[in-house]
C-alpha cells in the first residue's frame, strides 16, 4: 500500500515558478514509477510528467515540455515536479500517481492517486 501527499500549490502570477512535492509513504516507493496529472474545471484529467523506478527515464506532456521537469528522491520517498514559466492555462489541479510500471503510468493506471494540490497561475 502507498499513501501519496500532493504540497507545494498555491497562487502565482504568469511567468512564475512553483515545486510540487509528492511524499509517499511505504518502504517499495522506490520501485514505483511515479506521475503528475492535473484537471482543471470542466476539463478531463490529463498526463503532465513521468519518471522510472530510477529516474533514468522521464516523459513530459507537449504542453508543459521544455518548462516543468520531474525528478525523485527515493531516499526521501518525494517525487518533484518543478514548473517555470507558468502560463494561466496550467491552473489546474495536480495529482501523482504511483503505478508498478512507467508504461501504466503513462496509460493513466497507476494503482495509487494523491488527493491533488491546486496551483493557480493569474494572467
């Protein structure tokens, strides 16, 4: 079983930066993939960013390639999405997602989902 904490949203002006933080809990997150998703209102849930079990590799949505990048601190149990460059169309809410393989991640099965942290990019 994996507890996933979303952190690090919040209200930021168009240009802005933000880091999310994921903290999960148990021993094997280490042997999870790990991913963003966001929903904005009225919009479906939608892929951001993934990574491997080892951070070797990663995957990025268009939108938000070249601007957010993920990475992992197994150590710490913490997944990280960092955003620059923020536009008011990433305001949404963000979820990670934890799933056995990079290729459920990426298929949007992971087996464990967050309650989400919400980010606000004002124009």
């Amino acid at each position: 079983q994996v507890q996933l904490v979303e952190s690090g949203g919040g209200l930021v002006q168009a240009g802005g930066s933000l880091r999310l933080s994921c903290a999960a809990s148990g021993r094997t997150f280490s042997s999870y993939a790990m991913g963003w998703f966001r929903q904005a209102p009225g919009k479906e849930r939608e892929f951001v960013a993934a990574i491997s079990w080892s951070g070797f590799s990663t995957n990025y949505a268009d939108s938000v390639r070249g601007r957010f990048t993920i990475s992992r601190d197994n150590a710490k149990n913490t997944v990280y999405l960092q955003m620059n460059s923020l536009k008011p169309e990433d305001t949404a809410l963000y979820y990670c997602a934890a799933a056995r393989t990079l290729r459920a991640v990426l298929a949007g099965s992971s087996d464990y989902w967050g309650q989400g942290t919400q980010v606000t990019v004002s124009s």
